[in-house]
C-alpha cells in the first residue's frame, strides 16, 4: 500500500465498506470474512486480535493506542509537566519515545491510534510518518471542535478540520470524530446539526473515511445515534474495568449493537488510578500493576460490542503487555475477578476530583 493515498480512493473505499453493510452484511459474517482472508487486516499479526469496527467495515486490533501519555517523564525523565497536554513535543527524547512505541504497537499488530488534541495530532503524524499504511488514523483537534463555543458553526468545524490536518501534514484522516462538550446534552439541537453537516462535508470530499463523536454523556449519545445514525459510525465513550451492560433497550449498549456502530472506550485504567505504582519501570509496584493492567483488557473485551480499549501507553514494555493480555485468556476465573474488582474499588475510592464523572460510566 503506498504511503500517501488520495482522498479519492478514500471515498471509494468508504463507500464499499457502507455497500457491504446495505447488502446485509452481518458482524459475524464480516469477522468470518476477515478469518479467511487475514490479507485486508492492516498490519496483520497472528498473535493480535482484530474486530470489525462497526459498519465502517474497518478490522481494528483489539486494543489499540490513545494518545495520552501520561507520566512519560516516569519513562524518559524531566519534571512533571503541568498538564500532560502541555509536554515539550520537541524534545528529542520524547520524539524518540513516541516513535519507539509506535514502532512496537506495529511490530504488535496494533493498528489503530487515536489522537484528540493539536500536541497529539502532531507528535502521531510525525511518529508514523513514512508508515501511515500501518495503522489507521482518529483524530479530534478538540479545541477547534464543539467543546468551543466559537467552533460550534459547519464553516468553523470545516475550517478547524482544515487547518489542523494542513498544520499536521495529514491529507486524510480515518476517522474524525468531533468532540463535543462532556455533558454533550448542553448542545441546542442546531449546534448538533452543524457538527453533523460537518462530518458529513468531511466525509463526501474524504477529508476523512469514517466520521462520529466523542461525549460523556451516555443517555444523550443514545439518542444521537438513534437521530443521526448515518453519522454516527464511530463513538468514544469512557469504559473502565467497572463498566457492566445493561441489557435492555434502556442501554446504550444495545443501540451501539443495533445501529452497528464502532466504539472505542477511553481511561480503560481509570488514568491510572487502578495502579499502585507510578509508571516508572523501577517502580516496586511494576510486576502487579501490569498483571491488574492484563486483567481490565481481558475484563474489557469480554464486552464483543467494544472495538477497543485506547489505553495511553508510555513505554514499548507497556505496549507488550497488553498486546499479551489479548493473548491471555478472555475470561476471569474467580480469583482474577476478585484482584480485579478489589484494584477498581480502590480506584474508585482515589479517583481524582476531576474524573469523578467516571463514575457515571459503571453502567452501559
């Protein structure tokens, strides 16, 4: 596959995975399909799980990279930074790791990144540059998109998606997925039909293949796939080790499952707050928090609805591990669960004040 594909071919692309599914292609048809002809899985590995990523046809390793690198100077040194969106993406040590770890995410089969702010947006389109052909593509400039009350118009998302492409080097992005405000139910219905004219702009001049959103907030996103179902293709939601399925029609669940959509889940480790250790390699919690790291991507996917979990990975050793918990077997037995179970309560009894929303995600 050559490294820089027109935006063309990506419509065309697009519109034979949509033609697959119109002519009733099933899930389990379609992971059938993949079994036999493993040659249309970008960056193939046998040791790495792939899932179809709803009707967007896409085969996305079962976990897959999120652009977060929180407590990287654990692994490459230097003060903590005041926000892990505000690292120094040019120095060279944390160019080298970023290139290093997705360099193992491929050697891994790992062939999908998510990327939801302009410092991460860059440093992937620089790590991956020169090998675009081996993984696929998420993008959110998060601060030209919906979060913002000036972004909010069809021209201004065009004309953000636009500038941060250009500033990146990106002629096409796989999946764009606008993020809007946590609590996205706070969105006046024409503030939502602009973001959706805007995926669908993206979409038709294939500016990116597939198109979605990304919210916190769960009865609201229910009701925007089922309003705008053509638009939804892909969502990020939280989904941590605690999160259980509400099997009804009530679940957001089950509207993922009969729309078909792809879902990738966010703070798979609570950001970090599963963990005793720190991240650092040295660290006398090192052994048991890459076990409890293995337990919550086995509990994970045991939900076949997920595409993947996008935990932030800092080190080529953090990227081994969960490619070995896809490898791992998928069910808990009795005291698995129970670690399990006892890592999230003191997870939940330590979640910082800011991301006690995660709460709200025990249920889906």
């Amino acid at each position: 596959m050559a490294d820089e594909l027109t935006r063309r071919e990506f419509v065309r692309t697009g519109a034979v995975a949509a033609a697959a599914v119109a002519t009733g292609l099933t899930a389990g048809k379609a992971a059938e399909r993949s079994e036999a002809n493993t040659s249309k899985i970008l960056n193939y590995n046998p040791d790495m799980e792939y899932r179809r990523c709803g009707r967007t046809g896409l085969m996305v390793s079962a976990v897959a990279l999120g652009g977060h690198w929180k407590r990287l100077v654990k692994v490459i040194g230097g003060s903590e930074p005041e926000g892990w969106m505000t690292t120094d993406i040019g120095r060279n040590d944390f160019q080298k790791n970023r290139h290093e770890v997705v360099t193992r995410c491929i050697e891994r089969g790992i062939n999908y990144v998510d990327a939801c702010c302009k410092e991460e947006i860059l440093a992937y389109a620089k790590a991956l540059k020169g090998r675009r052909d081996k993984m696929y593509f998420g993008y959110s400039w998060h601060i030209l998109e919906s979060r913002f009350e000036e972004w909010r118009s069809r021209k201004k998302l065009q004309e953000g998606l636009d500038a941060g492409m250009k500033e990146a080097g990106l002629d096409h992005v796989d999946v764009w997925r606008i993020s809007l405000l946590v609590d996205s139910s706070q969105h006046s219905k024409a503030e939502v039909e602009e973001a959706v004219a805007a995926l669908d702009w993206a979409k038709k001049t294939g500016r990116s293949r597939f198109i979605g959103v990304s919210s916190h907030d769960r009865p609201h996103l229910k009701k925007l796939i089922e309003t705008y179902h053509d638009q939804m293709e892909v969502i990020l939601t939280p989904y941590t080790a605690k999160t259980k399925l509400v099997t009804d029609e009530a679940g957001l669940w089950a509207t993922i499952k009969k729309h078909d959509v792809g879902w990738f889940g966010i703070k798979p480790f609570a950001s970090n707050s599963v963990f005793r250790g720190d991240s650092a390699p040295d660290s006398p919690h090192f052994h048991n928090d890459n076990r409890i790291a293995r337990l919550a991507i086995r509990h994970i996917l045991c939900n076949d609805a997920i595409t993947a979990p996008i935990p932030g990975l800092i080190s080529e050793q953090q990227v081994d591990n969960v490619a070995l918990a896809v490898k791992e077997r998928r069910i808990l037995d009795v005291e698995e669960k129970a670690e399990l179970d006892q890592a999230m309560d003191r997870a939940w009894a330590n979640l910082p004040a800011n991301y006690e929303w995660l709460k709200d995600w025990e249920y889906v």
